[in-house]
C-alpha cells in the first residue's frame, strides 16, 4: 500500500476511535493538523521522487539548504563523472603559491644596510622592521629605502608584467629600473631584478621620509647607478 493510503487509514483510524471532549473547537484543530500532515507528506514525497529523477536523468541535482542566518543555498549532488569535473576545475581554479620564501625583513634589511654607500646615516621607521624599511639621510634630509626578496617558484606572470620588453643579460637575469615622472609626488625610483633561479629582489627609494611626504632632499641620495648595485647585489643570494 502506497505511503499516501497508510498515512490516510492511519489518521482515519484514530479518529474514528477518537472520542472528542466537548468542545468542538478541539476536534476541528485536530483534523485541520491532520490534514496539513497529510499534505507536507505528499509533497515530500513528490520532491524525493523528482529528485530521484534528476539524478537518474541528468546526473546532478540542486538540493537546497539553509544557511546559519537563514538564507537559503543550493548545494549540488553530483555523480561520479561531474565529480571528477568538478574536483578538476575547483584544482584548477585555486591559485598556487608563486614563491617558496620570502627572506625575512630583518635580514633583509641586515643586507640593505651592509650595502648602503659611506658617509650615510641610516635609522628604522615606525614599523619598518616589519615592512622592509629604512630611512637613509645624507645630511640634507631623509629618503625612504624599500626592500623585498624572495625566492619564485613560477616566474611567467612576472615575466609578462614587470619586466616586459626587457632583454636579459647573458646570464638571464633581468633587471627593470623606472622613475616617478616629476611632480607626481615625492621622487620615486624603484629597480626589479630577477635572478633566473627564481631569486627577485625588488628595491625602492622615495625621495621623502615616507610615501606622501614632499621631497626633502633636492636630489635622490641614492643614484640609479647605486640602487641598481645594491639590488644586483650577490649578497642577496
């Protein structure tokens, strides 16, 4: 007998048996409440027989849930080939890490120093022991120097976007200078390198105590010449 005529002869069961108090309110609610029951059955089985369908037809089928503040989310039960479609692409489509280590701000900035030109005085600004920072000053007021290293495990996004168009010397390293055109801010200049181990070692000074500061020094205290030794360095390897 089908689940529908068990629930119905259940409930007309008990309610023939049923003997009513006499208020007649109470017998009304009881069947109002029987025939609800009744109902959300009926629907619960055609949504589990369409579901069976879906899968059997299509291979997948959205089955929806709630969300903890309510909303509702639809979560998809896939078969063994949409599973391995969906594994594939959900790899895919999760980003890996392009680097194996970035060296420490504070060796990085132990380097920095040990390569900075004599006759410079060199102290560490809020926060830049963390953030690979160094204020430089030769007497005529303070440069911000920036340096980051690490070691990439993948170098074509690199390749296509910082250094673009550059030819690389004999070794294969790459090396990209580019200067803040005057009056966009405090002078910017900053050198990339890229060693072809993966070794990228990118080195910037403001000619400003810190990005959005008005130039102090007339001139960069560092030259291109200087940053691009101290960036090429092989004290960074």
């Amino acid at each position: 007998m089908p689940i529908e005529e068990d629930f119905t002869e259940a409930l007309r069961t008990t309610l023939l048996t049923f003997e009513p108090p006499n208020t007649p309110s109470l017998v009304q609610a009881g069947v109002r409440n029987g025939r609800r029951r009744r109902r959300r059955r009926a629907t619960a089985v055609g949504v589990s027989g369409a579901a069976v369908l879906a899968l059997g037809g299509l291979g997948t089928a959205v089955v929806p849930g709630l969300l903890p503040d309510g909303r509702t989310a639809h979560h998809t039960t896939a078969g063994p080939a949409a599973s391995a479609t969906t594994g594939s692409a959900t790899a895919s489509a999760t980003p890996k890490p392009t680097f194996t280590r970035t060296l420490s701000a504070d060796r990085a900035l132990a380097t920095l120093t040990a390569l900075l030109p004599s006759g410079l005085t060199h102290t560490s600004p809020p926060g830049g022991r963390q953030s690979g920072q160094l204020w430089v000053d030769d007497g005529h007021g303070k440069s911000l120097l920036e340096v980051h290293v690490s070691r990439q495990t993948s170098t074509t996004a690199i390749r296509s976007h910082v250094f673009a168009g550059t030819t690389p010397l004999a070794d294969g390293t790459l090396i990209k200078s580019r200067q803040a055109p005057p009056g966009t801010g405090p002078g910017h200049t900053a050198v990339n390198v890229l060693h072809p181990d993966g070794l990228y070692v990118t080195l910037m000074q403001w000619q400003a105590p810190s990005q959005n500061s008005p130039s102090t020094p007339s001139t960069p205290i560092l030259t291109l010449a200087q940053l691009r030794a101290i960036a090429t360095s092989s004290q960074w390897q």
